[in-house]
C-alpha cells in the first residue's frame, strides 16, 4: 500500500475511512508486484492498482464488503482453464490479496497513517502485517519499523512476537525489499505458523553516471523514467553543467574516484562508467568494484575493454573483483544512438536486477516474470 502513499495520506488527513487490497504474493505472470495496492473510499473513490485490469473489479468489491463489515480479507485470484472468463488472471498467473479495512476506530489505522505520512515525505520506513495465522493476530493490526530500529504499533500477543518482526523488517527496509517471512506466533520457530507481509517505503535507488557525454545525457532520461536517482559527475566543468543535464537529479563536478569514496551507496545502486579514459576509469573501477552495489558498468570498445582490465589486474584488482564489472556495457541490441545504447544499458540493470537472460522472450519458454512461488491463501481467521 505505499505504492499510493500520496493519495493515502491525503485520505488519512480528510479522516476517510478506506480498505486497501494489497499483492501479498504473486506467481507466473502476475502483472503487479507484492506491496501493489488498490484503495476503495467509504463514497466509492478509487485510487491504485492491483492486477493492471483483471481483477480491479472484484478487488473493488471485497474492499467495499470489508469496509461494510470490517473483516479483513485473504484472497486468491487466478486464471483457470475451466471457465475462462471467471473472474481472474488471464494473463496465467497468480496473486494472493489482503484487504484490510481502514476505519476510524480500527486499531490498524493509526499505524497506517503513521506508515503513509512516512512514504509520503519520503523517509524509510516499513509496516508489517500477519496476513494468514491465527485469527486473533490476522489483519486488523501492523507494526511500523524506522531504519534506526524505532518501531510503533504490534500485534497485541506474546512481546517477542513484536520485537522479532520488528527485528525481520528491518532488515527489509534496509535492502529495499517487500514480501513475506514466516514466523512461529511467540516471535521465533514456537507456536502456530504466521506468513508476515512486510512492505518497506525507501528512497529511490541510485545511479551514479560517470562521464558528461552525449550518451550520459540519454541515459539519464533512461534512468529517471526507471524511477532511479540519478547524478552525472564528471571531472570537467565544462561539461558537467544543468544546461546539458536538465533531468539530473545531482551534478557533480569532482574526480569521479574522489567522490564515489565520498558518497553514500547501497545494495540497489548502480554505477555506470562512460568515461572510457583510462585516468579516470582505473581508480574508478579499482573502487567500484568493491563495493556492495547492485551494477557496475564500463562503457568502450573489445579492445578498450582488455586495456582496462590489464591495467585494473596491474593495480591489485583480482579476477573475482572483474567477474563483476559489465564491460563493454550494456545488452547486444545492435545500438547506435546516444537513446539506443542508454537502453542496451538500461535493459542489462533490468535484466540483472530481476534476474532475466536477456535473450529475446519469442520462442525462449522462460519465464516473463522471474518471481517466487505464492503462500496458500484463504478467509482470514480460517487459516490455522
């Protein structure tokens, strides 16, 4: 549900009551993601999405029903051969939903309008709901966990149960995640299993452009449409300027070693090295490259490529280290164009980020989402 924060937090300080449907979990080619959402007002006003089509219809209804009788609800929506045009999936996948209503005397809500308020000044933050368990721990309440560990709200059972979610997602919010863990009821491996839903609200994932060239100013359109942070550093000032940047979020006029040693990264940031000069990119590489980032890419020719390696190997980078580097940059496309490689570049993060082969998807019988296996779903309160 903080996929729609915005809107949510707006309803929250109008004092609307609502029931939001949230992806739990999602299997075959579920076009949303667990943590999608659609919300339903008390006056029938929708906002979100959780199925890009298919099932909005039916979702709108169970949330209209929990609104009416303030039961929350698990529910599995799919395709099925029988009877095609059931309600469900046709595209073939799978999505489990919770639908939890949101009133003014539910005990869920002041987490949730504490987790929306969060989202929407977009600071880190994570909210946790059981979704199937014992009935007395199901649906009506959450947790809210801060990076620093800080956490408000719970279950309202045993106290370790709250301290160890809390515990779990953390670790979450700190690698950007949402998705399910599944717990004993007393907090550890003891009592009745509970699946816990953990949606995690984090800054936008970086990326890094080093290099203000042609193609860096495509790419950075590339990357801000992906929903990425984007900074173009470069050493030389006339070139790192706004006017030849205007989408950038940060320009940095720096070496680019210097200040990739100042800056903060994480596990979701990617670096994109255009430089393609050897007196930048060596003490680049040499630091980028060990570094827990998610994609580390060099741009330049085959040739350029093996001079850099033998230059990088010449300065203590070990083969482990250049296993990592993606050199020459980007996927086979056949790119020319400053916008045709910035994609090549794109498709390869996307690639690496959701674990595709890249290859084309016509006659390939992969997968066309690479996702986990969906948890069994049910009525909440029927799940033992």
């Amino acid at each position: 549900m903080l996929d729609i924060a915005d809107e949510l937090h707006r309803w929250v300080e109008q004092g609307r009551d609502f029931a939001v449907a949230t992806v739990v979990a999602v299997g075959g080619s579920a076009p949303r993601q667990p943590g999608a959402a659609l919300a339903v007002d008390a006056d029938g006003t929708a906002i979100g999405s959780v199925s890009g089509g298919c099932v909005e219809g039916a979702v709108y209804e169970l949330c209209q029903q929990a609104l009416q009788d303030g039961e929350p609800v698990l529910e599995r929506f799919g395709y099925g051969d029988e009877d095609a045009f059931a309600v469900g999936l046709t595209c073939g996948g799978v999505i489990d939903i919770l639908v939890t209503p949101v009133r003014a005397d539910d005990p869920v809500r002041p987490v949730v309008a504490a987790a929306v308020a969060a989202a929407s000044r977009r600071e880190p933050a994570a909210v946790a709901r059981i979704v199937s368990g014992p009935a007395a721990l199901t649906g009506g309440r959450a947790l809210l966990v801060r990076p620093d560990g800080w956490y408000d709200g719970g279950f309202g059972a045993h106290p370790e149960l709250d301290r160890t979610v809390a515990a779990e997602a953390g670790a979450f919010l700190d690698a950007g995640r949402t998705g399910t863990l599944e717990i004993g009821e007393q907090g550890s491996r003891c009592g009745a299993p509970l699946t816990v839903l953990v949606e995690s609200s984090v800054p936008a994932p970086r990326m890094i452009v080093f290099g203000a060239i042609d193609f860096a100013s495509a790419l950075v359109r590339v990357g801000k449409f992906l929903g990425y942070h984007v900074t173009v550093c470069d050493a030389r000032p006339v070139f790192a300027t706004r006017t030849r940047f205007p989408e950038a979020d940060d320009i940095v006029v720096d070496w680019p070693h210097k200040y990739l040693e100042s800056t903060l990264v994480d596990g979701r940031t990617v670096l994109c090295v255009l430089t393609h000069d050897a007196k930048f990119d060596v003490p680049l590489l040499q630091l980028a490259l060990r570094l827990p980032v998610a994609y580390v890419g060099a741009m330049g020719s085959r040739r350029t490529h093996l001079d850099r390696n033998r230059r990088l190997r010449e300065v203590g980078v070990t083969d482990l280290e250049l296993a990592r580097l993606h050199s020459p940059i980007g996927l086979d496309l056949g790119a020319r164009t400053p916008e045709e490689t910035a994609l090549s570049i794109a498709a390869e993060i996307v690639a690496g980020r959701r674990g595709g082969s890249g290859v084309s998807l016509a006659g390939a019988h992969t997968p066309i989402h690479h996702d986990t296996p969906s948890a069994p779903a049910g009525r909440i309160g029927s799940v033992a």
